[in-house]
C-alpha cells in the first residue's frame, strides 16, 4: 500500500476590500444576484458572477422548486446562460456569494459537486484555467484552476482507456 497526498494552493483574503478591483466588482456581482435568486424552500440564496475572457459579465442565481432535483444552482445558470450566448467564449473567472436569510453566510459558500464537474468541463472545453472566487463574511477564498477545486474530478480522458 502507498499513501499519496494531493496539496490544494489557494488565496485568502480577510475582507473584500483587500481584493483587487476587477474581483471585488465580480463578488458585488454575485452578491446582487442573490437577491434574485427564487429560494422560497430553504431561504439559501445564492448568486454567481462570470467574467468571460472577452470582457462580457453574466450573472445568475439559484432556481429553487417544490421538488428539489428540478431546481438549479445559481453556478450553472451562470455558466449555461453565459455559455448560451458566448459558446466558444473562455470563463476566465466566477464568483460564488450566498445569503441565508438575509445575512452573508459567515463561511465561504462552496458549489455542489455537480456545479465542480460542470466547471471542470467548461475550463476543459475553453483550454483556459479559471479563477473561482467563494465569498463568505469571515473570508474570500480565491482559487486558481478548477483542479485545485475539486482534485479528484471526472475529465472524460477516462472513457478513452476503455
């Protein structure tokens, strides 16, 4: 038996003035689109902000519905809406924010797996490492490459050993 060890590298910043300005608008963003976020369920609002390598900013939030699996996070209404209208465009950069009930939550918000795999597949397609922001009241935590993120994920080379 072997025993191996991954190391995660990523940025903390104490507050979101320390950030540097095109991220602080990013995380503002984010912030906003919490607000219209549909979570009458869990009053879990999330928001997310995308910088797209040409400039262009999209916005999204999180859809709840009365059954659960038909609703969808505010990270992959980002990415999809943004995608849907820039489709060979590169995220060069997404900010996560979520508020439970009214207030900022104290940790840093982390996407589900499932919006990890859909991240990982967009800097894939895009051949262009993204920069994941997750705001919190205690914290902004900035990370560099999806891999640092979610180190174990599914790349579909997999499928080509088969």
């Amino acid at each position: 038996m072997k025993i191996a060890e991954k190391k995660l590298q990523y940025k903390i910043y104490c507050n979101i003035e320390e950030l540097p300005d095109s991220y602080k608008a990013l995380v503002l963003r984010a912030r906003e689109e919490t607000q219209k976020s549909y979570a009458p369920y869990s009053q879990f609002r999330v928001g997310a902000a995308l910088l797209l390598e040409n400039g262009a900013v999209f916005g999204g939030n999180n859809q709840e519905n009365a059954a659960y699996p038909s609703g969808l996070c505010a990270e992959r209404t980002a990415l999809f809406y943004a995608q849907s209208q820039h489709p060979d465009v590169a995220v060069n950069v997404i900010a996560i924010s979520a508020f439970f009930r009214n207030n900022l939550t104290q940790e840093t918000i982390k996407p589900c797996g499932a919006c990890c795999q859909v991240l990982s597949e967009v800097e894939k397609r895009s051949k262009n490492i993204m920069t994941v922001i997750l705001d919190g009241q205690d914290q902004i935590e900035v990370i560099e490459g999806v891999n640092n993120l979610l180190p174990f994920r599914f790349s579909g080379e997999e499928l080509k050993n088969i």
